[in-house]
C-alpha cells in the first residue's frame, strides 16, 4: 500500500535550511502524496520534489508544518525530495518524508 518510507532527518535552524531526503523509487502511472512532517516546534516546511533530470516536478510553500504533493510519474525512476526548513522555534528540528501510493 505504501511506498518506501524515508527516515527522518534532524535539519539545523536556520532561514531556509535545506535537507535533501533518501531517494524515492515510483513507478510510473501511480499516484502518489509526498508528505513532510516536522515536530511541533516548527511553524513552516516547505517541500520540493525532482525529477531524475534535476527537473523541479512538484512545490508545497504554503505556510504549514505539514507540507505535500501529489505527482503521478510518467516514468518508473529515483526522484529526489527536498525538505526546506523556513521556520523552527528550536536548535534543532527533526523532518520526515514519506510517500504515499494513492
């Protein structure tokens, strides 16, 4: 039912922290919802999602802690999501990915 779960991450708190999560192996004509978690400490994750071209494919910046996308591959690959840290109360925050088939 789901697609593989990526471990979670400690980002360091900093405007725009960057942490880039484990590759994401989907195939192709499945939807799947890419979703970022952060502890209670956060106000603000942003979530970005690569192509195995480098090609962006898919952006949450809403204001939330709980960002997602929904993407439906046209070709089974690796794809990268990147987790953006825009707003911790805390050193240090812990982010997850994980991606759901639909």
């Amino acid at each position: 039912r789901a697609a593989p779960v990526l471990t979670a991450q400690n980002l360091s708190h900093a405007a725009e922290a960057e942490g880039t999560m484990p590759p994401l192996a989907l195939q192709a004509g499945v939807t799947y919802r890419i979703m970022a978690a952060c502890e209670d400490r956060c106000g603000d994750v942003d979530l970005d999602l690569y192509d195995p071209t480098g090609r962006l494919i898919g952006r949450d910046v809403a204001v939330s802690d709980n960002p997602f996308i929904e993407v439906t591959p046209a070709v089974a690959a690796t794809y990268t999501a990147y987790a953006w840290l825009a707003d911790c109360k805390a050193a240090h925050c812990a982010v997850g990915v994980r991606a759901y088939r639909r």
